[in-house]
C-alpha cells in the first residue's frame, strides 16, 4: 500500500469517526411531563408528554406546544372540526396529537384535551373542542405575533388554559400579515 492510499484510508476513517461522534452527542432536551419551562418570562410552565402546556406571556397563561410557542385557535373553526387548509397549515401548523387513543392530562389545564382530524387528515390536538395550531411568525417561546390576526376566515387567539379564546388587543395593523379576513394569507 503507497503512503498515499494509507493517508487517504486514515483520513477517510478519522472522519467518519468524528461524523460519528458529532451525530450520537445532542445537546437539546425534549419537554417532558417533569420538566418546567419558562417561555420568555421565567415563570413556571408546564408540559405533559410533550404535546402542550400552559405558560405565562405578555397575554397571561396560555397553552403552548411541546417547544414553548404559543398555541391558538380560529374562530372559523368549530369544536371539533377544524377548517384550516393545507395553505392555512403552512402558516399556522396543527398541534399534532401523540401516538395512542388518548392526549395526555396537563397540569394546570382546566380545557379537556383530546384529538380531530385536520383538513389534512392528521391526527390534530383540540382543548376544550378547539382544534390548536402554532403559528409560523412566533419564533421565541413567548411570541404571541398571531394573536389577533384576521385570515382564513376567522380571527386568531391564543388558547387559555380554560379552552377558550384569550381576548385581548389584536396585533397592530403595522405587524399583522397581508390578507385581511380570508385573506388566504397571500401577505405571509
């Protein structure tokens, strides 16, 4: 065997030990149901097997996924039934349902947590009958951007842990996507 051949051999097998290594080493944690989180404010959150939990934000205690953004639901919807197409999913994407016939209780939610199919046909989480999505634009945990926007077809709140709708003032027309009130969210 040349030195050549022996160096490439060498090289080829250090990188891929390090590719290795790199790929079998993470350093981020999933929540689970014994861990608190603090999206943006530093008050306790809670999350029961990943699927959501409540938190404190500028709107008060709202719902949140797994990742600690805000969760909301359209007014468009009805309990159970979820209208948002697959366009409406791009922008504001379903708060997926575990795996198994059940979502999980979550402490310090008062809203009957279960599941519906989306448009889509995925398995989608509901709180107190509302389907629950996340929305594209809320990119740190405590972002609460699509409160109050206006597109397909109804308006968008945030989820209390009751359930319902946080009412509260709705974005400002300067930060609130394109579109208007079924607007189609052509302005995202």
């Amino acid at each position: 065997m040349s030195g050549t051949t022996f160096a490439v051999r060498l090289l080829g097998a250090s990188a891929t030990l390090l590719l290795t290594a790199a790929c079998g080493n993470s350093t981020t944690s999933p929540v689970s149901s014994n861990k608190t989180v603090t999206p943006g404010t530093g008050m306790s959150a809670s999350a029961s097997a990943g699927v959501v939990g409540v938190a404190k934000t500028s709107l008060g205690p709202v719902l949140v996924d797994s990742k600690g953004l805000t969760v909301y639901l359209l007014t468009a919807d009805t309990p159970g039934h979820s209208t948002c197409s697959a366009q409406c999913l791009q922008y504001w994407p379903l708060v997926a349902a575990p795996a198994g016939t059940s979502v999980p209780s979550v402490p310090g939610l008062s809203a009957a947590l279960k599941s519906t199919k989306a448009t889509s046909g995925a398995s989608m989480v509901t709180a107190g009958g509302w389907p629950l999505y996340t929305f594209v634009k809320d990119k740190s945990p405590g972002d609460v951007t699509g409160q109050g926007v206006k597109t397909f077809g109804g308006t968008w709140y945030a989820v209390s842990p009751s359930g319902t709708a946080v009412i509260a003032p709705a974005v400002t027309p300067t930060s609130a996507p394109a579109g208007g009130a079924g607007g189609g969210g052509n302005g995202y």
